[in-house]
C-alpha cells in the first residue's frame, strides 16, 4: 500500500446522496405537518449511519481493505458536512421560494413552550413571537444544521472509525 485512496470521492458521492435524502424527507415530514416529531426526525440518523458505513465499506474496497482510524474520521466529518450543505441549501430555497409552512409550524411550537411561562407579558410574548417568525425565515436555522450535523457526523465518525478501521502494519500487512 503505497499511497492512501483519497476521501473525497466518497465523501461526496454519500454525501450528496444523504443530503438529497435529507432535504427530500424534510419536505415529506413538512407536507404531513410531522417536521417537529422527534420520533421522525431521529429515523433521519439512521440513514445518516448507514451512508457512513457504506462510505466506509467503499472506501475500504478500493484501499486494499484498510482504513486508518484518523482517515475514517475524516471521511465521515466531510460526508456530514457535505450533506448537510447539500440539505440546507436545497431546505433553504424550498422555504423562501416554495413553501414557507416550516415557518409556521416553528412558530406554533414556540408558541406552545412561551405559553406555559405565567411570568411573561402579552408584550414579551408577542416580541418572542415575532424574533422566531423572523430568524426562521433567514439562513441562521441552515447554517446552525451545517454545524450540528457536521458536528454530528464527526462523533458519528469517531463511534464507526473505531469499529471498522483496519490499519495497516509497517509492513503493509495486516493479519
């Protein structure tokens, strides 16, 4: 193994197939007005994990069968990165140009949570009102999720690298 396969290639062929995924189911669970279910949104880790494990069983095949922990890492902060650029713009252009109804549902949840404090004033509750409705419709929300899911595309990486790395020896062999 004279020279390493380069990530790139991987990272944004899986990349670009999960932030293509992500942004489609974003808008299916905005259409079904689920966007805020927890329960929906955590089936999105799943595909996340299992783009990154075959990005990882790529690469390897391609690598003569190894993969270094720190380069598995990397592989997988670039894959988040980039599918999270990838969903966000997409996000981004579907709620300014499309369909702003994320807007509403965001505003509806803060409603709910600013609602239960008895100490805050119809004055306070209308300003907080109205900050939500327009940081929701700026790029803020996306660029928070490009560096949350980046984020969590490196912890993710770090779990998977461990268990599928295969490192080899000074030799070039790994037995």
């Amino acid at each position: 193994m004279d020279k390493e396969t380069s990530i790139k290639p991987y990272a944004f062929k899986y990349g670009a197939i999960t932030g293509v995924f992500a942004f489609g189911y974003s808008v299916l669970l905005t259409s079904l007005g689920k966007s805020q279910d927890t329960f929906f949104q955590y089936l999105s880790v799943l595909v996340v994990l299992t783009a990154t494990i075959f990005a990882y069983r790529e690469f390897k095949e391609y690598n003569e069968g190894f993969l270094k922990y720190r380069t598995g890492v990397k592989l997988g902060t670039l894959l988040g990165f980039i599918s999270a650029t990838i969903s966000a713009f997409f996000n981004y252009l579907y709620i300014q140009f499309i369909d702003d109804s994320i807007i509403d549902q965001a505003v509806e949840v803060a409603s709910k949570a600013i609602e239960g404090n008895p100490q805050i004033t119809d004055e306070q509750y209308e300003q907080s009102i109205e900050i939500v409705r327009w940081v929701a419709g700026t790029p803020i929300p996306q660029l928070i999720n490009i560096l949350f899911m980046t984020f969590f595309g490196f912890l993710l990486a770090l779990v998977i690298s461990h268990f599928m790395k295969n490192e080899p020896t000074k030799d070039g062999y790994n037995f």
